[in-house]
C-alpha cells in the first residue's frame, strides 16, 4: 500500500477545505482500504470524516433521515426502520457480513465501487480504473456483468444491496460541498449514473462533496415488502440479481408499485414498466409474472450472461409473492 497521512479534521467546514483530487474521505474503510491495498485507489491523505457526521437516524411524520455516519448494522435494527421502512432493513441484511456491515456507513456504503473482477485485478485492462484502456469483461468472461445500461465502455454493475431498496423508496441524498451553506439535494434516481463513455465516474456526486445523510419520505411500503437477492453462495457475496419490491396494496388491487434491481446494471435500476402494469391490478400469479416479463424484456444481455434475464424475471415473480406474505 502507498504510504498515507490519516487526517481528523474537527468539523465539516474543515472536511470539506482539505478535501482535493488527491485526499479522500474515509468512512468505515471496508471499501476504500481494500483498493488501497491493491494500488487501485492511491490517495496522498485520507479524511477520517466519521466523527463529524451524523450517526443517528430520526424521523418525522413527512421523512425519515440516516446520517451518513450510521453504520449499516445500525440502519438495519433501527426501531423506526424497521417499522416504516423495513425494506431498507431487509436489504441491508442481505448484504456482506455481520461484521462488515458493523463497520459499514451509509455513505460508504452509496459510493462503494463495483466489484467487476476486471476492475479488481490490475493486469486485466478496465476503462472504469483506467479510462482508455477498453473494458476486458465486454470480450471475456461477463458472467456478472449488466444486462442493461451497459455501453461499449464498461459492463460493470453497481454492487449495492441497501441502494436498491433505497432507489425503490425515492430516497434523497444530502451533500455539502465548499462555498455552500445549505444542504444540497441529490434524487437517489440521479445519483448514480451509467457509464456511457465515462465508465470512471460511478456517480453524479460534485466532486469533492461530503455526502451527510439520506433522506427517505413516508411511503406506504411497510406491510408488502420483499428484497430477493441471487447469489452464488448464500452469504458473503454480491449479486447476481437481486429485486427490492413494495406493493400498496387497497381492497384487492394495487394502488402503487415499486421495483427496483441490482445487479443488472451500472446504477440501481428501477422497472417502471412493470410498475406502472401494476397499478390497479388484483394481485395474482400471472398479473406478477406478466410484469416480470416486462422488466425481463427491457434487458440486453451479454453473450455470457444470457441466464440473469430469466434470472431476473425470476426474481421478480418471487419478490412479487413474497410482498403478499411480508
Ligand atoms: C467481503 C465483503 C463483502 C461485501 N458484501 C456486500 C454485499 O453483499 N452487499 C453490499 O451492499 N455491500 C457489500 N460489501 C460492501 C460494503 O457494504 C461496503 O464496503 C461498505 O458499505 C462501504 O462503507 P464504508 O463506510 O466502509 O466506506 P469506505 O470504504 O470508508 O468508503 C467508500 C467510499 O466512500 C467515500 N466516502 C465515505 N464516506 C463519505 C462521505 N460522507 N461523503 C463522501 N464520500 C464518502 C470514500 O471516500 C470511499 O470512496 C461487502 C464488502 C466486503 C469487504
């Protein structure tokens, strides 16, 4: 590892005035250190921002509100989480480890890197670490790369289980970045990008921004809910696909819809197809296998990755059912 300073600076303002190209932020480490250590991320100095942030979540009767410091074990045992908003708790859990996720922020957790093993192994060419360089997964082994969204640049995809949940809530991210007092707003749909021609940049985050929470409105999500994640082993691995689902259900129909994946492509990737299929629908088999098989019919695939559409409708009709008995 390239030798670093580790800086505590007292205060936001502080965070923000040393943060440049060079000097990153440091949250949990669970990410960061790991490219650290294999000369993909070689910053001069890190930012110890985990005292300065918040790490308490509160809610009002409009929104609740995760401090970037809170830790992903504490989202997920949050009380006020798991009564209104249990999705996040739920996808939360299926990811990592229980002590990964005890080191875990939710920042961290929204600007992890994918885990593309072109990305991963430097001797393999990759436009994402090293823009120009082509994209080794596109021609090679594309097992677990996007099925849609993808471009001739990059075919990575977005490793996050807690943004999927999150993309399918509305969520909000809140940055602060120099020169601004007030806190600025992100639409979680817009944060983070797919890579087009710029498959280095995950996100759409200003540069040097220090994100300060997420904030998720009141939903009417609580009761039908289901996270689906496939996987190769049932712990301690990232997805193949995976389907956050959240049904209002009125009488015997569906008032709104919302689904949303992982896995499949650069960016958490909402289905509102399928969602807007089924909006007024009486909830059965085929009504969720139908817009499954819209949401299948959206994808591209990769010549080595052909399984995840089905996969992914899969998915879906499952997620879809389980938000009947949540
Ligand atoms: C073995 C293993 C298995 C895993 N499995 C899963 C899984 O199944 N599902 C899943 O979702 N995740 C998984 N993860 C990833 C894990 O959830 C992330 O590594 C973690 O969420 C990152 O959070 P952190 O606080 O450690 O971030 P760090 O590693 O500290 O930082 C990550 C990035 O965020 C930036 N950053 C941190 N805080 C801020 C801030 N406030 N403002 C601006 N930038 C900031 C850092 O500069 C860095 O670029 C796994 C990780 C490991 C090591």
């Amino acid at each position: 590892m390239k030798p670093f300073d580790l800086l505590r600076p007292s205060s936001i303002a502080k965070a923000i005035s040393a943060k440049q190209s060079q000097v990153q932020f440091l949250a949990g480490g669970t990410n960061l250190v790991d490219l650290m250590k294999k000369h993909i991320a070689t910053p001069d100095a890190l930012l110890d921002v985990t005292p300065i942030l918040s790490s308490q979540i509160t809610g009002s009767t409009e929104t609740l509100l995760i401090g970037a410091a809170v830790k992903n074990s504490s989202a997920a045992m949050d009380k006020l989480v798991l009564s209104s908003y249990p999705l996040i708790a739920k996808a939360i859990l299926a990811g990592a480890s229980p002590q990964i996720r005890n080191m875990a922020s939710t920042a961290g957790n929204l600007l992890q890197r994918t885990r593309c093993p072109y990305f991963y192994d430097t001797t393999l060419p990759c436009n994402k670490r090293n823009p120009g360089e082509g994209c080794g997964m596109r021609e090679g082994e594309s097992r677990m790369g996007a099925i849609i969204g993808h471009s001739e640049h990059c075919v990575a995809v977005h490793p996050s289980d807690l943004c999927i949940a999150l993309a399918a809530l509305d969520a909000e991210v809140l940055y602060t970045i120099a020169g601004e007092k007030k806190p600025m707003v992100i639409p979680f749909k817009d944060f983070h990008r797919l890579p087009g021609d710029a498959p280095e940049k995950d996100n759409n985050l200003p540069q040097n921004a220090l994100i300060t929470g997420v904030r998720i409105p009141k939903n009417p999500f609580s009761k039908n809910y289901a996270y689906v994640k496939l996987r190769d082993r049932d712990s301690y691995a990232f997805a193949l696909v995976s389907v956050a689902a959240a049904l209002h259900l009125q009488g015997d129909r569906i008032v709104e819809a919302r689904l949303a994946s992982g896995g499949v492509a650069h960016k958490p990737w909402r289905w509102y197809q399928a969602e807007n299929f089924l909006k007024g629908k009486i909830p059965s088999a085929e009504v969720f296998a139908e817009a499954a098989a819209l949401a299948a019919d959206e994808t591209n695939p990769l010549v080595g990755n052909a399984f995840k559409k089905l996969m992914l409708k899969g998915a879906i009709e499952v997620a879809l059912q389980n938000c009947l008995t949540a």
